[in-house]
C-alpha cells in the first residue's frame, strides 16, 4: 500500500485534465506530472542513494514542485519531512536533526537559511534547490516503479506547532493518509475533475493534507503566485477559476472577508472554505456567511489525527432556524465517519453529556507515534486513545464544543473559567478586533482573568463598556478583572495564539502598558 497511487490512478483516469496551476497559468496535466514524479523518484533511489524509510525534508514556500516533491517521496517509498518556511534556522536545524534527513530540497528564498541550519549537524543533509540545475538533472533520471510498502510504514511525519516546547514529530503512516482521504468525501465535501484546491495557506501543514483528497478525483492544484496568503489574490483567484475550495485558519476568513466588504470582488467561483487550527468564534462565522454566503465546513483535529477528528456541515452552518444553531455554530460539529471521540476526566473516565473534560479520539486517522520519542508516545497514546489535550464537551446530539486546551483552563475561586466563552463575549464589541483570555496568580482566589485585546483601527473601547458587556452574558466571575490593550498578539508561525508569551510578560513585568 502506498498513497502515491492516487496520483498514479488519477493520472490514467484523468491524464489531460489539469494537474497543476501558478497563478492563472495551469502548469502540467496529470499525466505528465505522474510521469515527472516517476523519475524524481527514480533519482531519490539511484541519484541521492535514498531507501525506503529515509526521510526527506522540504523547506519550501508554496510551490507547484511541492506537490511533486511529496508524491515523488511516497512513490520512492520515502518518508516526507514538511517544515513550515517562516521558522527560524535553530528550529530547522532541530527538525533536521531530529528527523535525521538525507537530503533536503529548498526554493530558492530559503537555500540560504538552511545552510546556516546545517552548519552545526554533525552529518549534513544534501540541499537540492528547485530553481537550481541540481534538481532539474534529477528530472534526467529513469523513472522507477512505486515502491510496495506495509499500511503501517511512515510516509509523513508531521511535525507539531511546539507552542509549549520542541515540536514532536507525529509519524503518519500509509494507512493514516487513506483513512483521512476517504474519509474528507464522506464527512467534508465532495470532489471531482472539475474542482480545484487552492494553496494559500503552508502546503507544509494545513492546506498540504488537502493534496491527497483533491489528486485522488483529478482536480487541479492552484498555488498563488505570491506563494501565499494575499486576500486580494485569493479573490481574483475566485474570479478566474471555478469550483474552488481552499483551507483557511480562522484569522485568514477574517481577513479575506474584511477585504472582500472593500473590494466586492466576484466570488462565485468559491465553492467551499474548510477552516481550522484555532477558534472561529460565532460573530466571526456570522460575517463570514453574510459575506460569502454558504460555502463554510468547518474542522477539528490534529497532526496527530489529520483532517480531522470533527467537521460542522455546511449544512449545520446553515440550519438558522434550529433552537441551538449558535450554539451548533459555536461548536466544531460531530465526530468524523472513521473516529470514535469520547470525553474523559482525569482518570480517562468517560462523562455523562454536558460535562466538560479532556477529548479523546481513536480511530484508523489517529498517528502511529512521536518519532523517537517513546515516553510521550505512550501517554498521549494511553488505553487506545488519543490524548488531545483539548477540553471539550459533547451535547446530546453528538456535538462537541471545545473549551480550551486543558492547560489554559483558568481556576478561580475553584470554579473552571473557559477563555473562549470570555472571548467569544468580547468579540461581539465592535471595537474589538482581536482578544486572547488568560489567568494570572491572585492571591485569594488562586487566578484571576484578564483579557489582552487588540483594538479595531487602534482605538481601545472603554473598559465599563466592556465590563457591561460580559456582565449581560456571563457570569460575574468569569468577568476579566483587567484589560491591556497591545498592537497585536503573539503568535506562532502558525497563526495560533501563544498565550505562554502572554503569561510570560506578566510574569516578567507584571502589567502590558497601554
């Protein structure tokens, strides 16, 4: 078993259709790409003397050859190392090391970061540009048959955000990437030829897990010119394609519909946003399908359970008569056809509906392990389950609502204070552009909420104001007891808030000036 069949399927199903695009430029058709990735890997075994379980590392911004570098991996029986473009040579060097690579292909921007990375690597990976003429001999190389793997052997390994520590690298297996890729036409969206996935967020991350569903029904990838996330590029794309569907954070909707209230450019070739990796808080989802119109599903995972553990329908994001559709909105929907979640105490207890607990999932998605990394392995993975971290509840329909990630919770007075449901409050303030909740140490009540809010056009609205605000909707202990207002939020190279940074400060300083 080996998911760089999918290519190979698609390539005879679907040989002329468009595989590839830059831009408005479509760049190769299946089955030529099919036959490029033959021969690449044929150069990854013969050329680069690589064997199956080797690892590859890319650190490239978005680019058509990305797709291919990562098929051709899998169809050499390789393992693909991703890393995100925005990280910092120490962080590159650690995935390096860690992952123990043979050879590392680059685009041109970042050759220059990586070899500082690997400077201080006892044994140094090859670095192979794409723009270089290294890579274009590799293209010279005879192609070889795809390699015949176990279900179970590692084809990416994923590597976490680290926002609490070093990343952890996920090993996904074959069988993960299948499981996941059935799995998006049963519970996300369908797909065909004529479809198109566009690349704005890293294909490194997020939007690269997306590859595989869309190459196994022969549509085409699109990567933006820029190479990234430009709103106003991201609408002319929607003007100049058809059926377009896309991966998105929570933070990019917000941006590309702020955009889009400005340009009222033409988005009927939008088909579907899948948005996830962080909280997209209610007011947020209201806007987004005022502006846009119906075209939100909304997921909920992991790297160590990619694309994904739950998803919220189109249709739930449209069901506005229900008596809990905000409440539905608010969540992250149900549990995927492949996964079984449950919510669980401290002592991995199930509870009764309604309570709040840790999120466990199993199920053919759920990674196999952390690459070296046995301790961890065994307690995130313990009785079976997947230990997300994330605090959650389910309502009787199978819904799950997430609080926060069980290390955020806030105790105060000994009542369990959930940021997001004070987030989500101050959020509806018009002023309020961005917000991160956390605790700080009280001496009497153990912590205490305060809220860091990013202001809208830079103008903070009066605390009573925002007093007045959470006091109308939650509880009064739940009422942040100070506010800072800063320029902007600390945040990984992820987009997800790193709230340990906001801690820090406090800890370090003791207030946020103003």
């Amino acid at each position: 078993m080996n998911i760089a069949a999918l290519l190979l399927k698609s390539s005879r199903s679907f040989g002329e259709r468009p595989a590839l695009a830059l831009g408005n430029s479509v760049t190769s058709n299946y089955r030529d790409t099919s036959k490029r990735v033959a021969v690449l890997a044929g150069s990854i075994r013969g050329v680069i003397g690589l064997f199956p379980g080797d690892r590859v590392a890319i650190a490239m911004k978005n680019c058509p050859e990305f797709s291919d570098i990562m098929f051709a991996t899998w169809h050499a029986g390789c393992a693909a190392v991703p890393m995100n473009a925005k990280l910092h040579e120490k962080e590159f060097t650690y995935l390096l090391k860690h992952s123990g690579t043979k050879v590392c292909f680059v685009t041109e921007d970042l050759e220059p970061k990586i070899k500082i990375a690997i400077e201080s690597l006892d044994e140094q990976p090859d670095i192979i540009s794409v723009s270089g003429n290294q890579y274009q001999r590799l293209l010279e190389a005879n192609p070889i048959e795809i390699a015949e793997l176990d279900p179970n052997a590692l084809a990416w390994l994923f590597y976490t955000s680290g926002t609490t520590g070093k990343p952890k690298g996920a090993m996904l297996t074959h069988r993960n990437l299948l499981m996941m890729t059935v799995s998006y036409f049963a519970d996300v969206d369908p797909v065909d030829e004529f479809d198109n996935i566009l690349h704005a967020a890293p294909m490194s991350h997020g939007s690269g897990i997306y590859i595989l569903p869309f190459v196994a029904k022969g549509a085409c990838q699109i990567i933006p010119e820029s190479g990234g996330f430009d709103p106003s590029e991201v609408l002319t794309i929607f003007e100049q394609y058809n059926n377009v569907s896309c991966f998105f954070a929570p933070t990019m909707v917000k941006r590309l519909i702020e955009v889009q209230k400005n340009a009222g450019a033409d988005t009927s070739g939008l088909k579907t946003i899948i948005y996830g990796g962080g909280p997209m808080y209610v007011e947020d989802s209201l806007n987004a399908l005022e502006v846009l119109g119906p075209k939100l599903v909304q997921i909920y995972g992991q790297g160590e359970a990619p694309m994904t553990i739950t998803a919220l329908s189109r249709a739930a994001h449209l069901d506005t008569k229900h008596p809990s559709y905000l409440s539905r909105l608010a969540s992250v929907g149900k549990s995927r056809t492949d996964v079984e979640i449950q919510v669980a105490d401290a002592e991995d207890r199930p509870l009764d509906i309604g309570n709040v607990g840790e999120v466990l999932v199993r199920g053919d998605v759920v990674m196999k392990g952390y690459w070296q990394n046995p301790e961890a392995t065994v307690q995130t993975l313990r009785g079976g389950w997947l230990h997300t971290g994330d605090m959650g509840s389910l309502d009787e329909h199978g819904y799950l609502t997430l609080k926060d990630r069980s290390k955020d919770v806030i105790i105060s007075g000994g009542s369990n204070i959930y940021p997001r449901e004070v987030e989500e409050i101050l959020l509806r303030h018009k002023a309020v552009m961005e917000v991160s909740v956390i605790g700080r140490s009280h001496p009497d009540w153990g912590e205490e909420v305060v809220a860091f809010i990013v202001p809208d056009e830079g103008t903070p609205p009066e605390e009573k104001e925002l007093d007045r605000l959470c006091l109308k909707n939650i509880a009064r202990f739940k009422r942040p007891k100070k506010y800072y207002f800063i320029k902007a939020l600390p945040k990984n190279n992820y987009g997800k808030v790193l709230k340990t940074e906001l801690r820090q400060e406090l800890e370090d300083v003791g207030i946020f000036k103003k």
